[in-house]
C-alpha cells in the first residue's frame, strides 16, 4: 500500500523567529509533518534555518495559493519580519483562496521607556521628511532595501549599517558599516560616538537582536525616529515560537 503522504507546513521565513520554530519543529514535527522553511532570497549568504528550506518568491497570492494546493499544506505560519507587508497580505489571500489555517507570528513591538526621545512617523518618506529638523549625522538603521526616500538629503551626513550594500538610490554623504546584529551596547555606544551621530533612524523592528541601539541612544541622549509597524492583515497572531508550536499541535491533525 503507498505510503500516506504527510501534511506541509510552510514557515514563511527570514526572521531569527522564524529560524527558532524551524528548530523546534525538527525536534518534534506537529503529527509527524514535513516543514518547510520558505526565504525570499534578497540576501547573498542568509542565515539559514534548520530542516528543509526552499528559496525565492512563489509569484504573488496566486502562486502561494497554487503552491499550497500543489503540497497538500496542512497550515502555514507567517513569520516574515514586522514591515514585510507584501508577502503577509500574499499569505492571507493565499490561505483563504486554498483554505489552510494561517498563523501569524509577530515579536511584539519596542515600547518607549524613561530617557528615550521618539518621534514616531508611519513611513521612510516621513522619516526623511523629519530629519532635517532633528539631526545633522544620522545613523540609519532600516537596511539597504530603504534608503531612496533620504537620498534628497545633500546637507545630512548618514552612517547607513547594513547586510549588504545598498541597491537603490542613496544619500550622496553616505558611509556604509556592512554588519549583521545581534550588536552590544557597548558596541552601539563607541560607534555612535565615534562617529559623532545625532540622530537614528530605525523601524519599530521589535525583538532582542538589535534592541541594543535603542539602549545605546536613551544612553547617549539622541533622538531616535522611529517608523512604526504596518498593520497585521492575519486574524491570528502569536508573539513566540512556542506559541506557534502550540497552534501547530492543535490544526495538524495528528
Ligand atoms: P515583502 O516586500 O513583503 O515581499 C516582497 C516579495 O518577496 C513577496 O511578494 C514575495 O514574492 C517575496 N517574499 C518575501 N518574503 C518571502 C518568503 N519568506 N518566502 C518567499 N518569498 C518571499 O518582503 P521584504 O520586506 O522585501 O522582505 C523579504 C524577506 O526578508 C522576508 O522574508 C522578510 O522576513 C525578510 N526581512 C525583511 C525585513 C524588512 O525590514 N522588510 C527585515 C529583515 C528580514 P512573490 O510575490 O513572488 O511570492
């Protein structure tokens, strides 16, 4: 008798979130399921998950939607990063086109504590928008992927950190630091002032992995704009891996 073939389930990736539940559910698959990691590819040399991983956009809704059908996908979890927008509403057509349960899973967002000086906007078009009135030496922190909105910006100076160097327009003063977090505090502190920074720019990114520029900023007193979260499209949403292992538990039939 063929074998019965086991349920998918496919982790929508790219986050240190995502890469945890990936461990997890190696250890111990919900009913005995086959997971798949799922990466956009935008990266060069990604940090990758453990387990089976595939590469590359699936061409819109409808080609999630055709490639949950195609692998009899049992559930899928979301756990792109906060501000991947496209691919999260991709994933909720896709799911209800092809009628597999989704699941969100989101860290929580960076809350303002005593010392800090946010000023929170709602996109990088605003953010470069502020900046000539807070700053002049402006560390950027929102990834080579963003930075045409401040390349208008001749009069600021900006240390932009990121993975891999920018593809887009950028600012014409620009000084790239290619680096991957998680970062220190102390680290955050020596290089804001070694390079006498005086403003930062970062997404409301959520998580303990680059959370240390945050500390490092309240320390140091600077301002810090801050852009805030798109809207989360998903009905169900967890904060943790092991709050995605539990629903996983329940909607994989064992
Ligand atoms: P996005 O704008 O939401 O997605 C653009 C397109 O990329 C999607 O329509 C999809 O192509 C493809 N895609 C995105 N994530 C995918 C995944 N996990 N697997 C397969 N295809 C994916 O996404 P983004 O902001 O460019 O982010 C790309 C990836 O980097 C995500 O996986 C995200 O978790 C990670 N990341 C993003 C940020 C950020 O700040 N945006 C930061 C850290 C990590 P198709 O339409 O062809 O399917």
């Amino acid at each position: 008798m063929a074998e019965r073939r086991r349920p998918v389930v496919l982790i929508l990736g790219g986050t240190s979130d995502a890469r945890q539940l990936a461990a997890r559910l190696a250890a111990d698959p919900p009913g005995g399921a086959r997971v798949v990691s799922s990466l956009a590819g935008r990266t060069k040399a990604p940090v990758l998950p453990q387990g089976e991983t595939r590469v590359g956009g699936f061409g819109g809704a409808a080609g999630l939607a055709a490639w949950l059908r195609e692998h009899g996908a049992a559930a899928v979890v979301d756990a792109t990063h906060p501000f991947a927008a496209r691919i999260s509403a991709n994933a909720v057509a896709a799911c209800a086109e092809a009628g597999v349960p989704l699941l969100r899973l989101q860290r929580p967002g960076w809350t303002e504590r005593d010392g800090d000086d946010w000023r929170r906007v709602g996109s990088a078009a605003e953010a470069a928008d502020l900046l000539p009135s807070v700053g002049r030496r402006v560390f950027l922190t929102t990834g080579r992927m963003e930075t045409a909105p401040y390349a208008g910006l001749d009069d600021l100076w900006f240390l932009l950190r990121s993975v891999e160097p920018p593809e887009d327009a950028a600012p014409r003063n620009l000084e790239l630091l290619l680096a991957r977090g998680p970062f220190t505090v102390a680290n955050e502190i020596a290089l804001m002032r070694g390079h006498a920074v005086d403003v930062m720019v970062t997404k409301d990114s959520g998580g303990g992995q680059t959370a240390a520029k945050l500390d490092a900023a309240r320390e140091l007193r600077l301002p810090v704009v801050v852009i805030t979260r798109p809207a989360v499209p998903a009905e169900v949403c967890v904060a943790s891996a092991a709050e995605a292992e539990r629903w996983l538990a329940h909607v994989v039939a064992r």
